[in-house]
C-alpha cells in the first residue's frame, strides 16, 4: 500500500491548521440562501471556480441590496410597469424607486435577513488570520532568503476571498431564506440613476472587481517565483494552473454579467463549466495541502525535479 494511503487510513496525517482555518473562507464566499444543500454546494464550487461571481456579490451589492440580488430579473419592473431586460446591478445597474409598494417589499425581506453569529464571524476572522499570516510568511521567504521551509501556499491562493471574510464580520447580515418566496408575486419599481456620477461609479466597481480577481490570485505564483531558488519551478507551475483556470473563468464570467446573462442555454452551459471547474480546483486545493504536510511528497509525485532542498541548484522549489 502507498504510504500515503496508510497514513490516510491509519489516521496518522496531520491536517494544518492553515488548511483547516480556510475552508470557511470558500463557504463564506459562496453562501447562498437559494436552494437545498446540493444547490448550495454548488454555488460554492462555481465561486471557487470564479473569483468575480463571489467579488461581484460582495463588492458591488450595497447591504441593503443584499437580498435583491438574489432575486430573478421578472421580479424587477420599470417606471413605466414594462419588465427589465437585465438585472439591476453591476453595468446594468439601477436604483430603487421610493414608494409604498416598494416598501411594502423590502419590509418582507427583511424578514429573511439575521445576525450573523458570533462563531460565524470567529471562523471568517480564522481564515482572514491565515491568509494574512500566509502572505507575511511568503514575502518574509522573498526578503529572507536563508528560510529552508515551504510556506503556506493555500492561504495566499485564496487572498481574494478577504472581502468576502470583511463583508460577513464587518457588516454581519446574513441571508437565510429566499427572497422570492419572501415576496412571491410581489414587483419591485427600478429607475435609472439620477446622477451620472452614481452610474459612472457602478461600472467603474465593477471594472476594478474584475480586475482585482484576476491580479490577486497571480501574487501566490510572484512570491513563488522569487522564493530562492528563485525560478519558475514545480511550485511556481502549481499555482499557475490555479490561477489560469481563474483567470479564464472571470473573464468568461465578466462577458457574460456585459452581455446581460439573457440566454438560458449559455447560462446552463457556463453554471456546468464553472461546477467542474470548481470540483477541479478543490481537489487541487486538497492535494497542495497534502503536499505542504511533506515536502518530499513533491518529488514522489512530480519526480526529482521538484526537490526541496533549498541549498542545491539542482533541486527546484
């Protein structure tokens, strides 16, 4: 039997806490109040697959719009009673018209808001612990060069859920029931901005979201590459394969919110890719952790050439 196996079974692998305190980082940006378990699970698999569907959310969703969005667009009419093409918000974002009828609205779902708990907003300061502390350690192995260990890669693979983690412990709203079976057939009224510099902020949000899901992911892979010695090495190629899945994956993801997310057969399409692509990158997820308990596991699996030596040339982080 493989000895990692045997260590699996006779339960002699020791999970780090790094990789244990980040789990609730994924959850956190995934959470969702639609569904049953298996629909929920799978809204955290496409935001792990997505870094802007989760950034999105949190970073352009004022609080007291937290439940609209999860709301379908044909809940949404315009001054003028005709429906909304888009839903309202990010590019195609629209405020709220004051009105009874709107109020009456936002009264029940207000109803499907809480608190969060205070474990709740312990678990995201965990994770948020982490993934600062794993980026300390990894400039600290840039600047320090005589530091023979490997450091804490997962954390800093996952530094772009910390708005995510704020939003949850800062803000600590949380939505638990559906909205629309909170309002059932109820309208609610949108109106273009009143002020340019308010729309002109949205699409500027969104720009600089997008931007930010594809930049932050690639630190992991810098800070990889100029850990001694310094190169782009098995480690460094590792966490290029996350960040390549990501970086397509927002991008798809961005065109996709540009264009209005209108067709039902492109929306199914990439809901699947995104699911796939998601059970992908936590395997991943799994299998570095793994590899950060034993760095001689670099070589079992990937060959000599990804030796952890960090004195020998021949060796490569």
């Amino acid at each position: 039997m493989h000895p990692l196996l045997r260590k699996l079974l006779n339960f002699e692998l020791p999970i780090p806490a790094f990789v244990v305190g980040c789990f609730p980082a994924i959850f956190t940006i995934g959470a969702s109040p639609k569904g049953k378990l298996p629909q929920k699970l799978m809204r955290t698999l496409r935001c792990l697959a997505c870094p802007f569907l989760g950034l999105f959310y949190t970073c352009n969703i004022k609080n007291d719009e937290t439940a609209l969005y999860w709301l379908p667009k044909s809940c949404f009419i315009g001054v003028d009673g005709s429906n909304i093409p888009y839903k309202p918000f990010g590019h195609h974002a629209m405020e709220m018209k004051y009105s009874d009828a709107n109020r009456a609205v936002l009264e029940k779902l207000e109803d499907c808001m809480t608190n969060a708990s205070v474990m709740e907003r312990f678990s995201s300061l965990a994770s948020a612990y982490y993934i600062i502390l794993g980026l300390i350690v990894g400039i600290s192995r840039v600047l320090v060069p005589s530091i023979c260990e490997d450091w804490p890669y997962i954390p800093l693979a996952l530094a772009w859920t910390l708005p995510a983690i704020y939003r949850r412990t800062v803000n600590a709203r949380l939505l638990v029931d559906d909205p629309k079976v909170a309002i059932g057939d109820g309208k609610i009224t949108m109106q273009k901005f009143v002020y340019d510099e308010d729309r002109e902020h949205m699409h500027s949000c969104v720009v600089l979201t997008v931007l930010a899901s594809i930049a932050v992911p690639w630190l992991s892979v810098i800070l990889a590459y100029f850990t001694p010695p310094k190169g782009f090495f098995c480690r460094s190629k590792y966490l290029t394969v996350f960040c390549t899945i990501w970086t397509f994956n927002c991008i798809v993801a961005y065109i996709h919110h540009w264009v209005g997310e209108n067709n039902k057969l492109v929306n199914r399409i990439i809901r699947i890719w995104f699911s796939a692509c998601g059970v992908g990158i936590a395997m991943l997820l799994i299998v570095l952790g793994l590899l950060s308990i034993e760095r001689e596991w670099w070589i079992r699996l990937f060959g000599e050439t990804c030796g952890n030596t960090c004195h020998e040339k021949k060796f490569t982080f």
